[in-house]
C-alpha cells in the first residue's frame, strides 16, 4: 500500500529525526523555546516547509518531504525556495537565510550546504546530528583553502610523482570535489602519499577526524607502522603532532615494537568532538560490524579476528575524510557492497586509493584525479621491469586420459582418507578441472623440476638465492595444492623445510603476518607458497620471480600479484624481476588495457529470496527457471541419506524430478505447490542436505612433458615467444625502409650514418607496439652483445651479429688499412674507439664529453693533430661502422 505524503512523515521521517537527535516534533508556533526542536509547518515567506530545525534558537535547516514514490533529489529545488523565505533569521548566504537545506521520501535523503555560492547537493545516508550541523556552521573552509593555496607540497621526501598526486587530489577539493579516485602503480608509495597528504589536509584544518580503511588486518598494521615513522614537520613524527589510532593488534601484528598502537576510544566513534584531531585506521570489515553488526559471514576476512567489535552508533559526520585503501577489492559483489555500505554511511571527503582502477570503482569514486601507471613508473626509474618466463604443461593444457586397469588414489575431501582402486573402464581428467577435482603428481613435480633450473642460474649469477612467491591453485583441506607444491619443492631443493613454506589463510599457517615479515627481512624462507594471503597490500622488495600455477581471471587481482615484483631494491641491486607462468595467465591478459572493465562477480541469491520472488510475483518465470537449475543441481549432489530425508516432501525423496515437474505443478496446484516451497522445514533441508561423497583424485600415472622459455615482454604489453617478436621486427625492417630514413641510410646510404640517424632508428624502433629495443632484440636474438647496426642488417641481409666492440674494431682496421696513424693520433683513436662502442655514431658535439675533456680531448687540440681533417675523418669512421 502506497503511504501518502502525511504517514510518510510520521511512519518514516520523523523517526529518522528523532534517530538524528531532533526531537522534540512539534507544530509550528506551539514552541515555547527553539533550543533544540523540528518545527513542523514552519511559516516562511515563500510558504510553509515541512519542517525546520533549531538548534540554540537558530534555524540550522529546512526540510521538505516528500512520499516514498517521489525521487527527493530535485525536491531541494522547493526545500531552496523555503530557505531563502525565513524571515527571522540572523543568517544570510547569497540569498539564503539558512545554511542548510534537505530534501527527503522518508527512504533516501538529499542535503545542501548554502553557506558557499556554487554548492553542490548530495545524497547522505541519514539527518547530520544538531551537533554535526553547528560543527559544518562553524568550520570555516575557505581559510583551509588558502592554507592549501599559499603552502607548496614540498616535503623533502616525497618523489616528483608523489607531489603531483597530492597538487592533483588538493585541486580537486579546492574545485569541490568529495570523491575522487588516485591510481598509483602497486610499489610507488601509495601510503607514503596519502600520508603526507592527510598531514597537509590536517594541518590546514579542511581534516580533522581522518578515517583510514583497508581491507586486512595485516594491511592496518604496516599503516599504523608507516604514521607513526612519517616525519611530518622537522624533528616531529606524525604520531607527536596528531593523535593516531587503531584497531586491537596482536603483538606478532606488528613489525616495529618500539611502540604501542592506540586503540581509538569508543566514544571517538559515537560522539565526534570538533576538537578532535585524529587519524583512525581500521579494516572495511570492522568498521562494517561497527556500523552494522555482525554479518553471518565476511568474505576475504578469514585471516583477522574482530570477535571484539560490535555494533554502535556512529553519526554520520564521525569523519571528514575517509581514505579507502585498496578500493579496487570488489572481485564478489558482496566484497563491492562491504566498501559501498561502510563509505555511504559517511557525510565526508571520500578518497580512493588503487593500484588497479576498476569499471566499478571509478563509477563510486566518479573521477581519477591523478593516475601515475606502471610503464611510466618503469620508465623513469622507480619500478623494474620483468622477464616472462613461459612454462608448458602437456597435462595443463589437454588434461589426462586414464585407460582401464590404471590404478588412482581417491582420497576423502572430509576426513583426507585415501583408498585406491583399479579402473574399469577409461576415464577422462579435463584440464579445466586440475587442482580442484584431481590432480596428477608428475605434472607439479615436472614444473617445480623446471623452475628450479632458473632459479639455480639466478642463484649461481647473484650469488644469492633469489626470493620466489609461488601462487597455488588452492589451499583447501585434505586436496591443498600448496601443501603439494611445498612438498615438492622442499624435495628439489633439499635445503629443509624452513627454506620453503606455506603463507595462506588457512588455520594450518601459524602466525601468518609474522610469517611474511620472516620472508621480507631474513634469507629463509628463500619459497613462499600462496593463494591469495600475499596478492596485495604487502611490499616484498626483494622479491625477484612470481610463479603462476594459480588460473587467474580478474585483471585487478591479476596486476595485484604482479605487483608483489616490481618494487625496486637496490640493497640487492634488483633492476628486473621474472614471471613464471605455467597457467596462460600472461596469453589470457596480453590485450587487456591498463584499465580494466571487469565487473564485480554477480551476487548469489539464496533459495528463501527466488522463492519469495516467485511467490511475489516478480520476474516469476525467470525465477521460476533458475530455482529448477538450483534444484536440478541439489539432485546430482544430494545422497541416499539425502534422498531418504526428501521423501517427507516430495514422493520418492526424488529432487530431480520434482525439479523437472516443477513448471507445471506451479501451473497445476500453485497454492500447494508454493506452500512446500516456503515450508521453512523444506527450505533448511535445500539449504542443508545430506551431499554425497566427494572424492579428489589423485592419479600417479600420467606422464606429463613440461617445456618452458623467456617470452618478451612487448611495449603493449604482450608476451610473445621470441621467433614471433623476430618475425614482426624482420617485416618492420624490411617494409619500411623508405618510412624510416635510419634504415634507409644503414641499408643504403652508410656515408650519411651519423648520431641523428642512430637517434633516429632507436626512436621509431622503440615506438612501434613491440617495443623494438636492443635490450628485447638482443634477448630475443639469445646475442646478448648483438649491436643495433648488426641487428637491422641481419633482419635485412642476414648478415652475421656482431657485437659493438667487434663492429667498432673492424671499421678502424678498415680505417688503418690504408694509412698510418702517429702515436698522438692513435690515443685519440682510442678515445673514440670507446665512445663508439657505446654509442655506434660520433659528431663533433662529443667532444665535449668527459671522457673527452678529462684526457685533454677539446675538438681544437685533436682536430690539430690529424692536421685539420676531424671532420673528414669522422665521417669516414661512421661510414665504416654503418657498412
């Protein structure tokens, strides 16, 4: 039943003001005092508004309602035209004799500050509190601003990168801007940022009570750790000028335990003081159960304990500005509406903070104010870039095929007990299935075999074992495949368990946070085995290979796991790391852009909701065709047992006939039918029947082939195997000689090579979607001196590689072929012979280089001693390093 305007206000409205704290609801000039009162019918003189709030005898607000069918956001436009007819009133903002307006169905409010010409409205989740709306009266931002305006960021410790993430997000809030998103690479200091920019946001007074979200608890103690080392003013840590605050931590939580975090008092949350100064940082999944107790389950929460939270009330103005780390998690839509529910809640400055930019995380946060991505990071030094190393499995790619008389071991998901037996009949193991329904030992030891051969070549280079993150398929009870993975890789390593282990979630893992501080900071475990524990959020410089034997489908979670990589660490002189892929990741994600579209995995509605939907009516045969698929998939799940506990519903206990009847006992019977179906003992045993037996396979038999090569890592962002690369660099160099002069002339015209055309080729090779570069030529070539002239004339002519140095000898043997050279001239021939080498062209411009200039090597002096003829000379060289 439609409630009209009236019982709309009273069913719905006035209980949210009384929920706010605006009582007493009274009736326009029955008041004896307006100290603290909502005044219904409130005469002005443009008309009566619905209500107006008093708060110490001043009008704080107008608020005009409206019933549940009328959408209250254009309704500010009556609730305006109220506000600017109070008379007796000692405000007045451009015509306006309130600060503040709202506009209301009784379901979703819409609220106005008037105080500043060109405001913005915008939804909030409930009424502000009488205290909340003298706090916005008495705030005075623009003072905030021109704090904003007249001090540069210019902290000493913050990159170039930095500073402009902060200048952007400061822009957008002088701009008025309350959500916005920043889009920084995973490893280019996100926190450090946000950091700074809070002290900023603090110290100017536009921040005062600082809400800092993440999404583990592990996360929530590397930030508690980062505040309180930031030195915000000189001699003067973050922690001395501002209050910073946390959730309860165990002391294995932390990694500095020079300090005891603060667990933020409860009354912080329920009653917000303006003089409070504070930083507050929490998991998304505590503040939830703050905001709305309990949930009867908490996906991605399985790691952290917030048995202690319960729920309280919390206004909605706890909180100026609140910083959403990580804000791309949302692979489940439950895991999208976590975030959306707790930020909504909020009447504050909202920002984002991500490394991955979802489609649906830019639709809540509205606009990137700043976005500093991965090949820029690369490009200027602050990440490091990675070899893909491709690793083939005959079983991954086509599965297994069993043929009679074949023993496999079949062990309970339940209990991990193993029985074996002989198959009478063959039996087909798809690829898809691997690692979640069976498993075939040869192929996990085949690829742990493969990767220790690299990972032996590194240790043998660097003289240090490199640190390797090894992502599993699962990590599920009795069937882990991380459990597999670390048996075998202790097996092959041989140098004991505390050199490879196991950091998940699981109940199994002791310790887990402390487990990764071991694996950052000590050589041991040189192995770490993963699902997902380590995907995001936790910074591992050292780490120099990732290996995917985990099928990932989400880009963002996809870029997470890169990112454990990219990190630079000079202490071991890291300028790349390497991908082993041994699951098509790197194929699945080659042309995927830097921004991804993947939505959120659409929600699971239960069997209670899509039978309430077809008893209701709503999209009945649609929901009628899902609940026979659910049912369908009860039948083949369901066992005897099952069956015999059905047969008190449905004849025979048979679940998938009745499925298949079900269309037409609804069109038959449907008083009868829906009453079994909304029979709450019925719906318990749908959500709750006895399952058959499932059993993990393992089969020993099958003999797998694992090969494995570097790809190259394309400019676009492909991985490529190397003969293709080679393949698209010979057709680039042999179609477009007359479009890219530098080929033209080494093909050509060798008696016009010089630093231009060297410039030149680089340029227009380094531009094409490859990424034509000598580093990637050279890899792909396996000719890891191979110069670039060589390189292009092999493509062209087939002519043998040679290296720099070897080119660069026998253009001067050429040279010295048909003269002779004094002992003066020789030296500089030697100086020039070295800048050759690297450089493959020469001009008179470098002779003002240092290796130059140190040796006493001014063009004058060595254009005197070959008698004036430098130039002359140069050209011939560079003819002769062309040919």
């Amino acid at each position: 039943m439609t409630l009209s305007e009236k019982a709309t206000r009273k069913l719905r409205i006035d209980k949210a003001l009384i929920s706010s704290g605006w009582e007493p609801i009274i009736r326009a000039g029955t008041e004896r005092r307006r100290g603290l009162v909502a005044l219904e019918e409130y005469p002005t003189d443009n008309g009566p508004a619905d209500y107006a709030l008093f708060h110490r005898e001043q009008p704080l607000a107008i608020v005009e309602a409206k019933k549940l069918t009328v959408g209250p956001q254009n309704v500010l436009q009556q609730a305006l035209r109220y506000a600017s007819g109070v008379s007796d009133s000692p405000f007045s903002f451009n015509g306006y004799h309130v600060p503040f307006v709202y506009s209301t169905n009784g379901e979703l409010v819409y609220f106005q500050d008037l105080r500043q010409p060109n405001s913005r409205s915008r939804q909030v989740s409930r009424f502000h509190t009488p205290e909340a709306l003298r706090e916005l009266l008495e705030r005075d931002d623009g003072q905030a601003h021109e704090w904003l305006r007249a001090n540069p960021v210019s902290h000493p410790l913050l990159r170039p990168y930095q500073r402009e993430a902060i200048e952007s997000v400061e822009q957008a809030l002088l701009d008025g801007k309350r959500r916005m998103l920043v889009a920084m690479a995973t490893g280019t200091g996100k926190t450090l940022t946000m950091i700074a920019l809070l002290y900023r946001l603090m110290k100017s007074g536009l921040a005062r009570r600082v809400l800092f979200l993440v999404d583990r608890r592990a996360l929530a103690a590397q930030a508690v750790t980062a505040f309180n080392k930031f030195e915000a003013e000189r001699g003067l840590k973050f922690n001395q000028i501002y209050e910073i605050y946390s959730q309860r931590f165990r002391r294995e939580d932390l990694e500095d335990d020079r300090f005891d975090p603060r667990v933020l008092p409860t009354s912080y949350l329920t009653n917000p003081d303006v003089g409070q100064a504070f930083v507050y940082i929490s998991t998304i999944q505590r503040m939830r159960i703050n905001l709305f107790g309990m949930p009867e389950g908490m996906p991605g929460a399985e790691a952290d304990d917030d048995s202690d939270a319960g729920q309280l009330d919390i206004p909605i103005h706890a909180f100026d500005v609140i910083i959403a780390d990580e804000c791309h998690r949302g692979y489940t839509s439950s895991e999208d509406s976590k975030w959306r529910e707790v930020l909504e809640h909020f009447d504050g400055i909202k920002i984002g903070l991500t490394a991955t930019p979802a489609a649906h995380t830019k639709a809540y946060f509205n606009d990137i104010v700043y976005r500093y991505e991965y090949d820029r990071a690369v490009r200027e030094g602050y990440l490091v870039d990675y070899d893909p190393v491709l690793v083939q499995s005959e079983i991954t790619l086509k599965g297994a095929f069993l043929q009679p008389g074949e023993e496999v071991a079949l062990k309970d998901r339940e209990s991990g007990q193993m029985r074996f037996e002989f198959l009478e009949d063959e039996r087909e193991l798809p690829a898809p299935s691997i690692d979640m329904e069976w498993a075939a030992p040869d192929r996990d030891r085949k690829i742990v075999h493969e990767l220790a051969r690299y990972l032996r070549e590194q240790e043998a280079e660097g003289r240090r074992f490199p640190k390797t993150l090894v992502f599993a398929h699962n990590d599920l009870p009795h069937v882990s495949h991380a459990d597999r993975l670390v048996d075998m890789l202790r097996d092959e390593f041989g140098r004991g368990d505390a050199f490879v282990q196991k950091i998940t979630g699981s109940p199994s893992v002791d310790r887990p946070l402390q487990r990764i501080r071991e694996f950052r900071n000590r050589p041991e475990p040189g192995i770490v085995v993963t699902v997902d524990l380590l995907s995001t959020g936790v910074d591992i410089p050292a780490l120099e290979n990732i290996v995917f034997l985990r099928p990932v489908r989400s880009r963002i979670l996809f870029e997470q796991m890169m990112g454990r990589g990219t990190r630079r660490c000079d202490e071991i002189g890291k300028t790349k790391f390497t991908i082993f892929d041994a699951v098509g990741v790197l194929d699945y994600f080659a042309r995927a852009t830097g921004f991804t579209a993947d939505p959120p995995d659409k929600p699971t509605r239960t069997l209670v909701e899509i039978i309430d939907a077809i008893h209701g009516n709503v999209d009945r045969d649609y929901n009628l065709r899902v609940l026979t698929r659910r049912l369908q998939r009860i039948g083949k799940d369901v066992s005897a047992e099952g069956r015999d506990d059905f047969r008190g519903f449905i004849p025979n206990g048979d679940i998938a006939a009745f499925a298949r009847d079900l269309p037409g006992a609804i069109e038959r019977d449907w008083s009868g039918t829906m009453g079994l179906l909304r029979n709450t003992d019925f719906q318990r045993l749908l959500a709750n029947y006895r399952r058959a037996q499932r059993v993990f396979i393992i089969a020993e038999s099958p003999q797998d082939v694992v090969v494995s090569g570097y790809l190259i890592h394309t400019a676009d962002g492909r991985a490529v195997r190397p003969g293709d690369y080679l393949t698209a660099f010979q057709a680039f160099v042999l179609e477009n000689p007359a479009h890219v002069e530098a080929i033209e002339i080494l093909l050509k015209r060798p008696t016009e090579w010089d630093t231009d055309a060297l410039r030149e080729l680089r340029q227009k090779l380094g531009a094409q979607p490859e990424g034509f570069t000598e580093e990637r030529l050279r890899r792909a070539y396996q000719h890891e001196l191979a110069d670039l002239i060589s390189i292009v004339k092999h493509a062209a002519k087939g002519e043998p590689l040679l290296s720099a140095e070897e080119r660069v000898e026998q253009a001067l043997n050429r040279l010295r072929a048909n003269r002779e050279f004094t002992e003066q001239q020789e030296h500089w021939l030697g100086l020039i012979r070295n800048h050759l080498i690297e450089n493959l062209a020469i001009e008179k411009q470098d002779f003002n280089l240092i290796n130059f200039t140190h040796a006493g090597g001014t063009w004058g002096r060595v254009d005197r001693d070959f008698d004036g003829k430098l130039n002359e000379l140069l050209t011939e060289i560079n003819t002769s390093i062309a040919q």
